[in-house]
C-alpha cells in the first residue's frame, strides 16, 4: 500500500468517524451491558412477550407517548427496547437512547456520592449537618400550636439520607404553613446550592430531626454536603466519579447542545380532558407551572448552575441500568469499583425504626401513614420490607421481593433492584400526574416471566 493511497485513506476514515459521531449526536454511544437469550438467564421469551404488549397498549391507548424498558437478570440485558412515539406532538418513534429526565432517580445517585465520602472517613453519620453546612446551625420548628421553637436535636448525617430531618418540600402549601414558606421562597429560581441552604436555613422544620419519615429536600443538602467535602462543583463530583468511571456518558445536569435533538418532551395529564397534553402547554400556579420558568432547577435543563441532587439529572435508560447494575452487584461494574459491598448492603438495609410514622411514601408525599405498610427506607434508596402490605412500587400490593430497593421519578420513570431474583429494571417515560398503574403492570409482567426463582 503506497503512501499517497494510505494518506487517502486515513482521510476517508476520519471523515468516516466524524459523519459517524454526527448522525449520532455528536459522540460514540457508551458500551451497554453485555446482552443474553432470556433463556439462558431462566427468563421465557414467550412469556416476556407480555411486557413488550403492556408497554404497546399503553402507547396505543394514548395513556404514554412512548416508553423504554430494560430488564437485567444475572447482569445480562434480556429485554432492551423502545416502544411508541417521542411525545405526542413527534410521532417520530422513540429511540433507545433518547434522553429523559429522571427527576427523583437523582436521589439514589447523590446518595452513592455522599457514601463515597463517608468509605473516606470524611463524616460519620452521626455528625450534625451543621458541621458542614454552618447555615443549618440553628434550625427553629413549627410546632403544632404554630409555635416557633428550637429543634431539640441537631439533624445528623443519617437523617438527611433517610428523609427524617423535618425538612419538607412544598407541595402541601395550599393546607400546610411550612409548606406554604417553602413555596414562597422559589427555591428552584435560586443561583446555587449555597443560596439554596440559606434559604432552607430560615424555614422552620415541620418537626424535630428524627421523629418522622417525610420526603424532602434533604438530598438538594447532600448535594451541597458532597460539594463542600469534596471541594468540586456537585456536577463535577457525580461526574468525575460516578459518571465517568461507570460509562454513563449521557447522564448529566445540563444537556450537552450537541445531544439536545434526543432530549425528549415532557408531558402531563389532563385529569379534565382525560388525555396528555405538552408540559410547555400547562398553566397554573403548582410545580409544573413553575418547572415550566426559564432558569429554574429541573425546568431549564440548558442553563443549569443549581445542581439538585433531588432531581436535577437527564439520563437514558441504558445509562441508569449501568448504574443500577453496579448496585446489584456489589458496588463494582465492568471492574471499577464505586463502592463497597459492605456499604451497599448498609443503604439498602432499612433505616426506619418501627415507631416512625412515614408521612409521604414515594410519590404521594403528603400522605400520612402509620403501622406496617411494607415500605422501608434504606440510605437513599425506597425498600420493600412486605410485598403483601403494599411496600411495592405505586404503593400498593405486588408481586416482588422482601429486600427490594427502588425509586421513581416524577415524571413516571422507574427503577427497582431485586437482590433476590438478581434483577434490574428500568422503565423511562415521561409523563406527569399519571393516574396510571404503569409500575404495577410493570412489575407483574417482569415477574411471570420468570422461568425459575431465586428464593
């Protein structure tokens, strides 16, 4: 081969690359776990078929726009695919790779980050979150009488991981004092983290740290805590060691403007006209009017300087699996460690003692409840302590596993880790204000499919 025809060619082949990361959106796709027959992992292709019509008649009766499931057994993907359109005003079809936004799926992730630190011996979890967030020092409580007073403890490490700080998020504001200061203060609209604590700093707590389970904002804190431990920006921390070293190459706060052509709508539901419109298309006064603001956490996902790591991320389906599947297997994928077995068993053990009362499970956050219900709370992580008594995914009864540990996004994206069956699943959509059982039906088309159990 002449030098002159092996110039041309490395011409051709460069060219070649460069049209290639184009058509693609602009970089190489990320390698997705390895692949397998469903049989070899004791799963029936015959029978999964009934996931794949689940998730085509929720498309075909107008209930999601379009809809991407994977299924991991034993680390091997034996179910991957991508049903329906991109939104409902782009039927163009959605891709495997498309891009949603995970909203409360962040959660887990900033919780591994925060895990890190502590393998480092950065904090014990008994340390006060004042320790690092001076602003937090001096927490007053909104007593039942109305009364302001000073929280009896301090709120400790473990708290903000476990949701029993007495922080809350707002969404109750229409009935509930604290709640209502929440609202006012536009948190979303702030610069930054540290904006973001001083903020929270002057709202009471809606009860002493430690009494109760309520969901929060306790993981926005963790973010701050991460960035102030680590010294980097909380977006550079989740990269740098979590994204990167696990391939997640399309996960992120901002999305890059070369991936933006794969960044998909978001929709919700209009319990009044009983169908789906665009979310650009909702007006009112609540969380989706706000989201819809420019320059606001978790509704401009292009010019990002609050990290939340409630909810900020974007991320594929594929992505989050990766993430997920190191979990599953012990804190390791692909031969990088991320953490240690010892420490993913300690957050996905439960961390909610028998007399705490959860006010809020999942996504129903102002719901009070007490007793056994089944659900259990680990250090980031949702847990299913009693399949029977509705701890499962959508709050009600379900076929699973004890020692399940999950989460979900606002947007109906969906995760769970089955140790027992030796499972992942995600399933990505993006729809708020579902009145759908999509995690119930989920799960019990995953499930039947199963040829052999693990029990």
């Amino acid at each position: 081969m002449n030098k002159e025809f092996t110039n041309c060619f490395e011409r051709v082949s460069k060219f070649a690359l460069i049209f290639s990361m184009i058509i693609s959106g602009g970089f190489v796709f990320a390698e997705p776990l390895p692949s397998s027959m469903p049989e070899e992992q004791d799963i029936s292709s015959d029978r999964l078929q009934l996931l794949k019509e689940m998730s085509q008649m929720y498309v075909d009766e107008g209930r999601v726009a379009g809809i991407v499931n994977v299924v991991v057994r034993n680390g091997k993907v034996v179910h991957y695919e991508a049903t329906g359109g991109k939104g409902i005003e782009d039927s163009r079809p959605v891709e495997k790779n498309d891009l949603f936004r995970i909203y409360s799926m962040t959660k887990p992730i900033t919780a591994v980050a925060a895990m890190q630190l502590y393998e480092q011996g950065k904090f014990r979890l008994s340390d006060p979150v004042h320790k690092f967030v001076p602003e937090f020092e001096n927490l007053q409580v909104l007593n039942e009488q109305g009364i302001l007073v000073d929280a009896d403890r301090p709120m400790t490490m473990q708290q903000l991981l476990t949701h029993t700080t007495g922080l809350s998020y707002g969404f109750a504001a229409g009935v509930d004092m604290v709640d209502q200061l929440y609202s006012e203060a536009d948190l979303w609209a702030l610069e930054d983290l540290d904006a973001f604590a001083e903020a929270i700093a002057k709202i009471p707590l809606k009860f002493h740290p430690g009494e109760r389970w309520h969901y929060s904002v306790a993981v926005d804190v963790t973010g701050l805590v991460v960035q102030r431990i680590s010294g980097k920006s909380f977006d550079q921390y989740m990269h740098d060691h979590i994204f990167e070293p696990l391939g997640m190459e399309d996960t992120f706060f901002a999305v890059p403007r070369e991936k933006r052509s794969r960044f998909l709508p978001n929709h919700y539901y209009d319990a009044a006209a009983e169908n789906l419109i665009s979310f650009e298309q909702v007006e009112d006064d609540g969380l989706v009017g706000q989201l819809n603001r420019r320059k606001v956490a978790m509704g401009d996902y292009y010019d990002v300087s609050l990290f939340s790591g409630g909810g900020g991320l974007v991320s594929t389906a594929m992505d989050y699996a990766r993430f997920a599947e190191m979990m599953r297997n012990g804190g390791s994928l692909d031969g990088v460690r991320i953490l240690s077995p010892k420490t993913v068993n300690y957050m996905a053990s439960n961390h909610l003692s028998a007399s705490l009362n959860v006010g809020g499970i999942g996504e129903s956050p102002t719901q009070q409840s007490s007793g056994d219900t089944g659900f259990g709370f680990g250090l980031g992580f949702g847990l299913v302590t009693d399949t029977t008594a509705g701890g499962g995914l959508g709050g009600s009864a379900v076929i699973g596993s004890v020692g399940e540990f999950n989460w979900g996004g606002a947007a109906g994206t969906v995760f769970w880790i089955d140790p027992v069956e030796e499972l992942v699943v995600v399933s990505m959509i993006q729809l708020m204000g579902s009145p759908w059982p999509l995690r119930h039906d989920l799960k019990v088309a995953v499930y039947q499919a199963l040829d052999k159990t693990y029990e």
